[in-house]
C-alpha cells in the first residue's frame, strides 16, 4: 500500500507542477476558440467547463484504465511506474497539446493535425488508420456490453441493436443534446466507484507487493508455465489508456470545439488524464490485492477465479465490487462494465463522423448529410460485428489488434506534437523522448508479439532498437535541415 500512497502523491504532483510547465510551454492566451468562431449547434457549441471536463473524462477513459490496470497488474508493481510516469511526462503530456493544438487549428481532427506537421502522406495513411480504429473501438464497445447486459437478461443479439440504435442517435444529435445531458453522471458515477474502492483500500490496508520488494515480472515468477509476456513491451502495451492511448487524441478534439477559453484547457486536457491515471492506479492496486494479496482473497469469491492471472477482468470488476461495495457496488459495477465502453463506442463513432466530414469537406449542420456520412461507417462496423460473433476468438483478435494500433497513433500523435514544438521554437524534449519510447514499445511489439510477426526475442529485440536508432537519426536528420531553412 505504500507504494501505491507514493505513487498518487506523485501523480498529484505532476499536475500541479509538470502540468503546469507543459502549459507555459504551449502558452494559451485569449484568442476566440472554436466553440466561439464557429458556432453551429451541433458540434460547436460552448459547454460549462465542469461539463466539459466530465465528458472528456468518460470519453478518454471508458473501461480502458479498469481493464487495462487490472491485466497489467498481474505484471506486479512494476505498473505503478508506467501509470504514473507515463500518465505525467507521456499521456497528460499528449492529451493537453492535442487537445490544444486541435484548438488553435480551429477545433480540426488528429488526421488533419498529422497531415499540417508531418505531409500529405502521413495524412492520408492516418485518415484511412484513424477511421478504422475508431470503427474497431465502436465495434468492440458493441459486443462486450451486449454480451454482459445478455447474462442478466434478454438476447445478445436484441442489446447488440439497442446499442447500435443509440449509437447512432447519440452520432448524429448536436452534441449538447445527449453526450452533454447524461456523460457527466456516468463520469460521476465511474469517479465514485473508484473512490468508494479507494476508501477500502485505506480503511483495511491490505498487505500487498511493494516496488521495493517485487521489482521484477511477478506473473513470470508466480506462473512461469502459464506466462509468456515480458515487461517489455507487453506492460506498455496492455496499460494504454491509464498511461497514454492514442485514442484519447482522437476525442480531445470533440472537447476542443466545446471550449471557451484557452486558459482552462490544463484543468481539462491534463487533468483529466491525470484523474484517468488516478483511477487506474486505484483498480491496479485493487487487482494486485486480487491476484497477490496477503492473503489472496479474490480467488475464494468465485469458482473460475481459480484462473489465477487468467481470470479476466470483468470478471475481477463485478467480483470486487460487489464484495466491497454491495448492492451498491453491483450497480457501479454495470455502470463501470456496460455504461463505459458504451460511452467510448459512441464518441469513437462521432469522431469518426467528423474525421470523414473534414477529409470529404462536407458541411455537418444539415442532418441528411451527417447520415450519409454515418451509414457506411455502421455498416462496416456490423460487418466487422459479424465476423467477430462468427468467430469464437473474435472479440480478443479485434481487441488485440485495437491494442496495437492504440499505441501506434499515439506514436503519431507525439510525432506532430514535436514537429509543432520544433516549428515554433518550444522546448520540444517534452514530446521527443516519449515518441521516442513509443515508437520502441509498438516496433518491438510487432516484431515479438504472436498476433504480428513472433520473431524470438534475440532477434525482435534488437530490430526494436534498430528502430529506435533509426528515428533518433531521422529527427536529427530533419532538425538539421529545418534549422537550416531558418536560417
């Protein structure tokens, strides 16, 4: 437990002080944002800051800093240190400037973003990878929550089309009208539950593995016939969301075009990872009470949580909450389990919207032409839903692949964001160093991991730091010709 007391103080800080002086490196000042200078009812249109805080939240976050905290966990508490360094110094980091940047160009998506710093051809790859990677996201927060919502009662199928109903109504309203009404109580209701565990987690004060104790890979150690990640670059991989997610730069710009003011854009766009990073940390620690507590108690709750590390994380979602918070904790559990993704899915699906609208250029106030831009991108993804129903190991195959390229956009997101420091003479080290991580993390990961190419690690490894080498010359290579232009 004190490693986890160690790590919020220290996160806390990182608001406070780090985010600060990333937001002294942007420099927000009193220009009219997008809410204001474009104003059209449905997209852009100024929401109360609290409002907007709350939504951005629920929006980056869903499930991924539950899910992602709990599986990472059974690595040890080796993951106090990728949430909180990672959410400081890459995912907060990532989130303000997109979020910022989006602003000052006029409340644009990432795609656009990407194309302005990086060219043409970047822009396009990212168009065609952003749009299917929001489809996968809308497509994966389909099927969990209708297969959940179908264990209590009715047909998967029947959620599966209520879901799909909503999500298109929620695409296509002003964005006022639905997102803005009921996000803020999920986001609520998501922040309660996690502070209600975080209350338990102090008033009994579990033993629990310390950094100091259990610095290495405890799922390898505990389970080594079962266990076949590494730390590297599995643990990067598998806590996106609670660290950095690309995924979060495709949603801050829907934030953007709801702001009024530049100035609050650290409370709204850091802070709000940083309270993702918080919540993540709280369900990592009640996970390591799960799989490593003195003793154990979570496997005693459930039959198959005998599964050891592979019980999965839903089903640690519903047990602890339940156990610790009663009915209570049952009803967050559903808001956490079932509300989350569905909140994800159709923000994916809006932004998705905008992103196709923007590359096409077609105008978002008529409705008819929001629909004509929303029907294909619903079919591909009941296409996709098909195959994964069809499929008995849809779901984790489109997962894993989501996982991937999650981590690859935020690659490059910070890409533009340290082309957008260099051009503007901003410290630009701030980006550098985490696009330089994460371009290491998703190369290696390719490379080794068993979806991709399952390269053996003697040759996987090098190939990531051949990688790495490769993108430190080819930015000193560009530095070097830009400050040239300058001169």
């Amino acid at each position: 437990m004190i490693s986890f007391v160690l790590s919020l103080i220290v996160l806390l800080i990182g608001y406070f002080v780090y985010g600060r002086f990333v937001e002294k490196i942007f420099g927000p000042d009193d220009r009219p944002t997008p809410a204001v200078a474009k104003a059209d009812g449905v997209d852009f249109i100024v929401l109360p800051n609290w409002k907007v805080f709350m939504i951005q939240f629920l929006n980056i976050a869903g499930t991924g800093p539950i899910f992602g905290a709990i599986m990472g966990a059974k690595f040890g508490p080796v993951a106090y240190l990728w949430i909180v360094f990672g959410c400081i110094f890459a995912g907060a980091t990532h989130d303000y400037l997109s979020g910022m940047l989006s602003m000052r160009h006029g409340g644009v998506g990432l795609p656009e973003l990407i194309g302005k710093y990086l060219g043409s051809w970047p822009r396009r790859i990212m168009v065609v990878f952003t749009i299917l990677l929001l489809i996968m996201v809308g497509t994966v927060f389909v099927y969990s929550p209708a297969e959940i919502l179908h264990s209590i009662k009715g047909d998967t199928l029947m959620w599966i089309i209520i879901i799909f109903c909503y999500y298109i109504i929620a695409t296509m309203l002003p964005i006022d009208k639905i997102i803005g009404k009921i996000y803020p109580l999920f986001a609520i209701s998501l922040l309660f539950m996690a502070g209600a565990l975080m209350v338990w987690l102090f008033l009994h004060w579990p033993t629990l593995p310390e950094l100091w104790t259990n610095f290495y890979n405890m799922g390898l150690a505990t389970e080594p016939d079962k266990w076949t990640d590494a730390i590297f670059p599995a643990l990067f991989i598998t806590i996106a969301c609670g660290a950095i997610s690309g995924f979060h730069a495709t949603q801050s710009p829907l934030m953007a075009r709801c702001v009024k003011t530049e100035k609050v854009g650290r409370p709204i766009f850091y802070g709000a990872m940083i309270t993702e990073g918080i919540v993540a940390l709280i369900w990592a620690t009640v996970a390591s009470w799960f799989f490593y507590g003195n003793p154990a108690p979570g496997y005693e709750l459930i039959a198959n949580a005998t599964q050891g590390f592979h019980t999965s994380a839903p089903a640690v979602v519903n047990l602890v909450c339940n156990d610790w918070l009663g009915v209570a904790g049952a009803i967050l559990a559903m808001l956490g389990v079932v509300a989350a993704p569905i909140t994800s899915g159709d923000t994916a699906f809006r932004s998705c919207r905008l992103i196709v609208a923007e590359w096409i250029k077609v105008d978002q106030r008529p409705i008819v032409k929001r629909l004509l831009i929303c029907v294909p991108l619903f079919a591909v993804s009941i296409c996709m839903l098909v195959w994964q129903i069809e499929n008995p190991d849809g779901f984790n195959t489109i997962w894993q692949y989501f996982g991937w390229s999650n981590q690859a956009l935020s690659v490059f997101t910070l890409w533009t964001l340290t082309v957008y420091l260099v051009r503007h003479n901003k410290p630009f080290i701030i980006t550098l160093i985490p696009a330089l991580f994460m371009t290491t993390v998703c190369t290696t990961f390719l490379f080794v991991s068993k979806q991709a190419f399952h390269l053996p690690g003697t040759i996987a490894y090098p190939m990531g730091i051949a990688c790495l080498v490769i993108a430190i010359v080819w930015f000193i290579l560009w530095y070097l010709k830009f400050k040239k232009t300058q001169k």
